[in-house]
C-alpha cells in the first residue's frame, strides 16, 4: 500500500544532506560542533534511506517510491525521482559510506573543517539524485553536480600534486559529459521531452523520426561520458592520480560511489535506451572490459604505493561490472550490480585503511612499512578480513558477484569467461603480496614499531565494512531479491530481440 511518506521519501533522503550542509553553512565556526552536525545529518539520512529496502515491492519490476511533479514548463523539465532494485541500493550504499566517511576524517581534517564538511554533504546529495533521476536533464544536472564537490575535495584537502589531480579529474569528466548532454538534447528535440520513461516509450514504438541513423552516435555519446566515469580502459589515466591525491574520505567516496555513477549509467540509459546499439557494439566494449580487468591487476601488482596499487584494483573490479552488464544474461547484469556494491563496501574499506596508515606514517609508500601485524595487530586484522572481501574468498561479499559475472561471460562467450576468471587469479597474487609486504618480515624502520593500533573514531568507522562484507557474502538473496525483478525488465528488450533474430 503506497503511503504519503513513499512518495516523498527520495526528497528527503537527498536533500537532507543538503539541508545538513545549509545549517552547517550559518553555524558559527567550531570545528567539533561541526564534526558532530555532519556524523548526526548523515546517520539520519542513512537511516531514512533503510525505509526503501524495507518497503520495495520486490516482485515489482518497475520504478516505486516515484515523484513527478513539473519543475520547468518550457523547456520541459520535470522533477522525476524514482528507484528500482538497482538504483535503491546504490542509493543505500551512498548513505552508507558518508557516515563513514565523516567517522574516518574526524582527526585527519583539521583545517577548513566545517567547509570540508558541507562540501561533503553536498556531493551526498549530487551522487544521491544521480541514481534516482528519472528526468534526463535532472539526471544530468545532478551528474555534473557532482564534479565541483569532488574536485574541491581533491584540490583543497589532498595531497602532494592535488590542485593537478583535480582539475584532471574535472576535465576529464566533464568534457565526456559533453557527448551525454548532445545525445540528450537530441532526444528531446525529437520528443518534446526528457521523461526517461517518455523517451524509452518513443524509441521502442519504433516511430522516432531520423532515430535509426543517429543511433550509433546516440549511444556513443552516452557510452563515452559513462566509460570516462568507470573508468574503462583507455579512458582510465585520471584515476590514480585523483586517487592519490585525494583525502581519505575522497577517495572513499570516488571508488565507492562516484565510479558507481558510470556503470549504473551504462545499465540504465545504454541498455535501457539503445538495445540494438547495446548489442551490436558489445563485443568490443566487453573486449575493453577485459583489458580493463587484466591490465588493472598487472599494473596494480607492480606499484610501490599502497594507495595507487587499490586504484588499479578498482579498474579491474569495474571491468567485471561492464563485462556482466554487457553479457546480457541474468547473472551477468546481476553479479554486475553485485560487484558494485560489494566493490563500493571493500574498496571503500581499503581506502580507509590505506589513510589510517597515512596519518601516522605521512607516507603511502610500501617500501616504508613492513612487520605492522606485531605493532598493530587490531589494524592487520581488519586489512586481512578486508582485502579477503576484494580477493573474493567464498563467504564475503567480493565472491558472489564475481562469481555470476563470470557465468554471464561464459554463456556469452566462453573466452570471455576464462580471461575473466584470471583477474581474480591476478587479484589475489597482487593483493597478498602487499599483505605480506606490509604486515609480515621484519621491522626495517624503526617508527613502525611505536604505530598506535585503531582508536574508537578509526573503529567505529571500520567495524560497519566489515559487517557488511560478510554479510552480503553469507545472505547475498537480501539484496539479489531486490535485484532480480529490475535486471529482469532490463533484459526484456534483448529477449525481444533474440526472438527477431531466430525468427529470421
């Protein structure tokens, strides 16, 4: 039964960070106060997000907890939120890690503190409406409202070359946004409308003038600014640089969500939009895919610093998502939202973890560590639980989505299948061996042996990743559940089209 609070409940989770970051904006200037405010804003909204996965409709395929109501009348804009099984957890997911993100950042921020929070709660808000936007032009609004956040993150509070990294970053993304909003705008030249579920209805009927030669150009448009956010490979050279620059919470959020931002926008729009483009152009995509995944894990093995090593793990855990996505099978698509959860949950952790080290040791270099499991041994202990999620061990969150990518790949190509399947084998090579070389041998630099273990901040901010992991591992049907019905209706035109083909 549909209640008032389900059609208001996307508003309020996204626009209470940024009513958070508004009050933040007139408090007068106290950083503790301020650090308070922030965890306090971002619990609330994490906890008004819980509401959806309670009440999802899970044997509903289509959009729930919908608003529409006209924001602009010409051009026709319409302030169009809903989520399906997918969206609604990346929404979760993103309400999640900012309470995090805020725990983790409580002693390393120190300058600029209530700034650094408000930006913070802003860029919840942008990430927030991107996976809830059912109005193309709303959904590009949010898409680049994400870039100013994210870059002042990076430029104010990073590291080393940071003012380079985010202006990298920005440019990178938002020249690739480009080509999205010149698709769009064509679409609503042609349809008078930039109602997702408008447009999807115009394309299918079959009767959308000029459609059929623009297209390959549409769906390029689109796949680009959403291969530059992934990153796919070539696309990828932004990314460690705005990894290793960023602060923790930074980086957190760029792996855990923000990467999120382009597989998802290659699920909903390029699937969801352009079926026969999908699959006419999926075998090179799903060969980019595979390079991604490969050369992520070899580059990843060979780097000195810990933070840019997780980096590259991150190109080759999302060049699993784009392969599920375009396998156009069930458990493809459905490992695919998988791993994207699971990525944003370890990675995010690992990240974390990579900035605890950071702030006692001022350094990200692995040569600079070594035998930390006798100095702190509560810290080694959540590493190895962590890192055991991103190789995907049986039991944690990071096998079950690689597990179903992989079987989507073989029954679209068995070939796909098997290189895919030797990207966890490099995953876990690369991995272990930064384990051993951090925690394990002796202590060569005699700082090492003083490192405090975890405070309660550092704890607080960990123990939820960790909770998660294995849980997603133990009961993935939790969120399978919700996931199905959504891929489901995703799938249905490639069902259509192979029932053309055989036809023939």
């Amino acid at each position: 039964m549909t209640t008032a609070l389900d059609s208001t409940i996307l508003s309020l989770i996204a626009f209470i960070p940024l009513a958070g970051a508004l009050l933040l904006l007139i408090m007068p200037r106290r950083d503790r106060e301020a650090r308070w405010l922030a965890l306090g804003v971002s619990i609330v909204a994490f906890l008004a997000s819980l509401h959806l996965p309670v009440h999802l409709v899970r044997s509903q395929a289509g959009f729930q907890f919908e608003i529409n109501r006209q924001w602009i009348s010409n051009p026709n804009i319409h302030y169009h939120m809903g989520v399906d099984g997918i969206s609604m957890w990346l929404v979760v997911l993103t309400t999640f890690l900012t309470p995090l993100c805020v725990l983790i950042s409580w002693k390393s921020i120190n300058d600029r503190v209530k700034e650094f929070f408000i930006i913070l709660l802003v860029l919840e808000t942008a990430l927030i409406g991107v996976f809830t936007a059912l109005d193309l032009f709303l959904f590009y609004f949010f898409w680049e409202a994400t870039l100013i956040p994210m870059a002042l993150l990076i430029g104010m509070y990073g590291h080393g070359r940071k003012v380079y990294a985010a202006v990298k970053f920005f440019l990178y993304t938002m020249i690739a946004s480009m080509f999205m909003l010149a698709a769009i705008l064509w679409l609503y030249a042609k349809t008078g409308t930039f109602d997702f579920g408008s447009v999807q209805a115009a394309i299918r009927s079959g009767q959308l003038e000029g459609f059929a030669a623009a297209a390959p150009w549409l769906f390029l448009g689109f796949f680009i600014a959403f291969a530059v956010k992934v990153p796919l490979f070539p696309f990828h050279t932004w990314l460690p640089d705005a990894h290793v620059e960023a602060p923790t919470a930074g980086s957190v959020l760029l792996a855990g969500v923000l990467l999120k931002m382009g597989t998802y926008g290659m699920l909903r729009f390029n699937l969801g939009l352009f079926p026969e483009q999908s699959r006419g152009n999926a075998p090179w995509i799903m060969v980019l895919a595979l390079i991604g995944i490969i050369y992520g894990a070899l580059v990843a093995m060979v780097q000195p610093n810990l933070k840019k090593l997780i980096a590259y793990s991150s190109i080759s855990h999302l060049g699993f998502v784009v392969l599920g996505i375009f396998s156009f099978t069930q458990a493809g698509l459905d490992g695919a939202t998988f791993v994207m959860l699971a990525h944003g949950v370890s990675t995010g952790a690992l990240f974390m973890l990579a900035g605890i080290l950071y702030e006692r040791r001022h350094t990200y270099e692995i040569a600079e560590f070594g035998g930390l499991a006798a100095p702190m041994p509560v810290y080694a202990t959540f590493f190895l639980f962590i890192m055991l999620a991103s190789v995907g061990l049986p039991l944690l969150n990071g096998f079950i989505g690689e597990f179903l990518v992989l079987s989507g790949a073989f029954r679209a190509r068995a070939l796909y299948g098997v290189l895919g399947a030797t990207g966890v084998i490099w995953s876990a090579c690369y991995l272990l061996w930064m384990y051993q070389r951090v925690f394990f041998g002796k202590v060569t630099h005699e700082v090492n042996l003083t490192l405090a273990d975890l405070d309660g901040s550092e704890r607080a901010a960990l123990w939820p990743t960790a909770i998660v992991a294995l849980v997603m591992g133990v009961a993935p049907l939790v969120w399978l559940n919700a996931i199905d019905p959504a891929v489901r209706s995703a799938l249905s035109p490639f069902t259509q089209l192979a029932s053309k083909v055989v036809g023939r």
